[in-house]
C-alpha cells in the first residue's frame, strides 16, 4: 500500500480518536481526552511545556506510526485486511495505556470505571476505523 495512504489513514483515524475524547470529556467530564494528550510519563517530554496544539500534534504522529506498524505486521501474515485484528489490538493498546493515568495527577484515577469505559470504546471504534479505511483503501487500489 501506498506509504501516504498509510500516513493519510494515521492522520484520519488521530483526528477522530482526538475529536470523540474530546468531546466525551467535555460531555462527561472524565478526563479522557486530557489523558490522551498526556506525556507525564515520558521522562523528556514531561519537562517539556507543550502547547496543546504540539500535544495534538504528537499524538497524530503516533497514530501515523501506529498504522504503519499495525499494517505491516499484519501484512507479514497476510491479515492486513481483517478489521476484527485492529479493533483488538487497538483496544489492547488502549487498556495498557491506561496504566499510564496512574503517572499523572491530571488524569482519571485508575480505577475510575467510566473513564476507562470510554476511553477502551473509543480506542475500539479507532480499530475498527483504522482497519475498515485500510480495507476500503486495499479494495479501491
């Protein structure tokens, strides 16, 4: 697949995730979307003062790499077109980083249940848009 497709998928797929914690947390009040631009945990970024744009920016460059990877991986065994493999290893990723709120007094509590709630639906509805684009995109070439 086409290296831009990839990155436009990546940046497509960011701003969603960005946009519903966004709008979950100013809906909820839980502090997801607050969590998502987090780097407490990050021993340079955390010294770091960030301009909430440069926090956006970062996490769109992640979600750029994590395509990649995610693609790539799957493609070595010929799975890149099964969304099903997105939406769970997205999710995954979504439960551990949730461990991450425990580096931080800005985020939920760790055992905050609502928080992790929306934070793991929104991290599946981001699988599921990754491998549904990267299907849609595959059958379209």
């Amino acid at each position: 697949m086409n290296k831009w497709k990839l990155v436009n998928i990546g940046i497509i797929s960011g701003l969603f995730l960005g946009g519903l914690l966004f709008i979950l947390e100013k809906w909820s009040s839980e502090k997801v979307y607050v969590l998502l631009m987090n780097v407490d945990y990050i021993p340079v970024l955390k010294e770091i003062p960030l301009h909430p744009v440069a926090e956006f920016i970062l996490h769109l460059i992640v979600s750029i790499v994590l395509v990649f990877v995610l693609y790539y991986g799957l493609s070595r065994f010929k799975s890149e077109k099964k969304v099903t493999l997105y939406i769970v290893i997205n999710t995954l990723i979504g439960a551990v980083l949730f461990l991450t709120t425990s580096f931080s007094d800005r985020t939920p509590e760790l055992t905050d249940g609502m928080a992790f709630f929306y934070w793991l639906s929104a991290h599946f509805i981001y699988g599921w848009l990754v491998g549904s684009l990267i299907v849609f995109v595959k059958r379209n070439n």
